[in-house]
C-alpha cells in the first residue's frame, strides 16, 4: 500500500512539473542566438581633453569619447572598454569632478542601446595641466578588440 501511494504521488509531481513549464514570454535579451549578439561593432573616438576642477578645487581633465553601440544589445562605455590614460610614464587617476552644465560622469556608465552613440566623459587627476594625454582604448566587447591610441595636447 505504502509503494502504491509513493508512486502515485510520483506521478502527481511529474505532472505538476510538465503543467509548470510552459515556455512563458522570453525577453528581448534571451531571444536573440548566442551567435549574434556580438554580430556589430562598437566604435570608439577619443574626442577631446578638457581642463576642469574636481570636487575639491583642484585640477582635473575631462576626456571626451564618441562611443557608438553596434552590437544587439546595450552597452555602457565604462563596461565595453579599458582606458589608460598616461601623462609620461604615469598612469593617471579618475578624478572626482561635480555634474555640470559642461560635464557629466554618468555618460561614462549610461546603458547605450543597440545603434545608438554617446559622448561619454571621464574626469581624471593630471599630473600637471601642460603635458599630453597619451591614452589608449582597449574595445572589450564586440567582434573588432582593437586598441585606438592617441595623444592628446592640452591647451
């Protein structure tokens, strides 16, 4: 009697898991094969170097990249790329900079939907405000990893 009502409740839980399962509503992010989601390309320009004033008064520079998504699906510039920006031999720091009228850091972190582009600014501590910037993107998502490099003079 006891294996009879063990089996049967095997059932009833078979049958509840299969009733369960239906397919649902898939997301937009799920619906696209593996194989295509990196299918675009992502551009990258390094724009300008901006002198600015961090939170503390002190000097920072504002970079400015144009970043373009081409993939199917959103990407933010600060998550899709490594930046190095050197003054000489030293790597500089990002640098705490207040929103304004001219400068915005959540450009930098702001989901970019598929086939759309931003200007995305980075704020960073110099070394001093008279050498260039020689800075280097690293693409780390899409098909085309390249590195772009450029030196930027400060004005």
């Amino acid at each position: 009697m006891k294996k009879l009502l063990a089996l049967a409740l095997c059932f009833v839980m078979c049958f509840s898991f299969v009733a369960c399962g239906g397919k649902g509503e898939e997301s937009s992010n799920t619906s696209v094969a593996p194989t295509e989601k990196t299918t675009g390309k992502i551009s990258v320009e390094i724009l300008s170097a901006k002198p600015a004033k961090d939170t503390n008064d002190k000097d920072a520079i504002v970079v400015e990249y144009k970043f373009k998504n081409g993939t199917q699906k959103s990407l933010a510039f600060k998550f899709s790329t490594k930046v190095t920006v050197k003054q000489g031999d030293q790597a500089l720091k990002l640098a705490a900079v207040p929103k304004s009228d001219s400068f915005d850091s959540a450009t930098s972190t702001k989901p970019i939907k598929p086939n759309e582009e931003i200007v995305a600014q980075v704020a960073y501590t110099p070394v001093d405000m008279k050498t260039a910037l020689d800075i280097s993107v690293k693409l780390e998502q899409g098909e085309d990893k390249t590195e772009i490099t450029k030196q930027v003079p400060l004005a």
